[in-house]
C-alpha cells in the first residue's frame, strides 16, 4: 500500500510539475479572476490527471500501444486549441482595459468556478502528454506492480492529490502576482505576455 501511494504522488507530480501551455493559462486566470477561479481551474487540471491515472491502471500497458499512434494527431488539436485559448486571453484582456475601472479592473465575472473548472478540464483532456503519460510510463513502469483493486484506488488518488497540490500552488502563485499588479495596464501587459508565452508553447506543441 505504502509502494503505491508513493508511486502514485511520483506520477503526479511527475506529470503535474512541468510547466505548459495549461500552467501558464491556470497562473493568469487566477491573477485575472480571483481565487475561487483559479482554485476551480487548477482542480479542473487535477481531476483529468486522477482520471488518465485511473485508466491507464484499468487498461494496463496494452492502453500505451493503442495511444501511441495517435500522439500526432492529438499534439495539433491540442496545439490548436491553446491557440484559441491565447487568443481568449488577449481579447478578454483589451475588453477588460477598456471597459474596466481601476477599482473593478482584475475580476472576470464573466468567468465563473464552474466555467473555469469546465474550459481546464477540456485543455487537460486535450493534452496528449497526460494520457501517454500515464498510458506508458505510469502502468508500464511504476504503476505496473499494482497488486490489486484496493492498491490502484490508493496510487490513483495519491496521483490526483499530488497534481491538485501543484495546480492550486500555481493557482496561488498567480493570485500573489494579481494582488501585485492592481492597475489597468498593468494587468493587461501581464496577460498578453502570458498569452505570447502561450502561443510559444502551443508552437512547440504540435512540433513535439
């Protein structure tokens, strides 16, 4: 049991740790709308990590050689929808500076938690790293000596833990850089350079 729950909080972190397209989007939408989004968005990352966990510990290894064909494919719809997401950012950033005032400048309303959960939950989902991840490495390596029903519950919400931990931690981050940063122009400088950092990923996205 103790073999599992620390295989399962190395593949969480393993996976959770490196920091993407989906990490950059998580720390400037909590420093643009407030901890309950961040906090929701980060736990919306979280989740598909424990779910691509808990199938690749029912599918076992023969699940990594049926992803593995369709890496490619998934690397460009993923690189294709960060685009659209950097491209959110900088809409919603200029909307935001030019509607906004000071005093209510920062706060997306229009983004509620269970928005926010949804959209990161769908990049996540998206991204082709998560699900090879665990497909190949977690169940052929470390998760490949499970002995049982009981010591996969225990590897797969160890992994969810360990990724929740590292996404609110971003989350967190980004709220710190959101107090810091309380004027208009401020706020947006730091969205488009997160949406440039954004697109960067996404580039190398679909070249990976």
């Amino acid at each position: 049991m103790t073999g599992a729950l620390v295989a399962g909080l190395l593949a969480g972190y393993g996976i959770a740790i490196p920091i993407g397209a989906v990490g950059a989007y998580l720390v400037t939408l909590s420093a643009t709308s407030g901890p309950r989004v961040g906090a929701a968005a980060a736990l919306g990352v979280a989740t598909v990590d424990g779910l691509y966990a808990a199938v690749a510990v029912l599918g076992g290894t023969a699940l990594s050689s049926r992803i593995a064909p369709y890496a490619g494919v998934a690397h460009r719809l993923a690189a294709l929808v960060v685009l659209v997401v950097a491209g959110w950012l900088v809409a919603g950033a200029i909307r935001r500076y030019r509607r906004h005032t000071t005093a209510t400048a920062g706060r997306d309303t229009a983004l509620t938690p269970v928005r926010a959960y949804a959209v990161l939950l769908g990049m996540t989902l998206l991204n082709p790293t998560t699900l090879v991840y665990f497909g190949a490495v977690v169940v052929g390596g470390q998760a490949g000596g499970l002995g049982g029903p009981a010591t996969g519950v225990v590897f797969v919400i160890a992994a969810f833990l360990a990724s929740a931990s590292w996404q609110l931690l971003l989350a967190a981050g980004g709220l710190l850089l959101g107090r810091l940063l309380t004027g208009r122009r401020g706020r947006l400088v730091t969205t488009l350079g997160a949406a440039v950092v954004v697109v960067v990923l996404a580039i190398r996205l679909a070249l990976g």
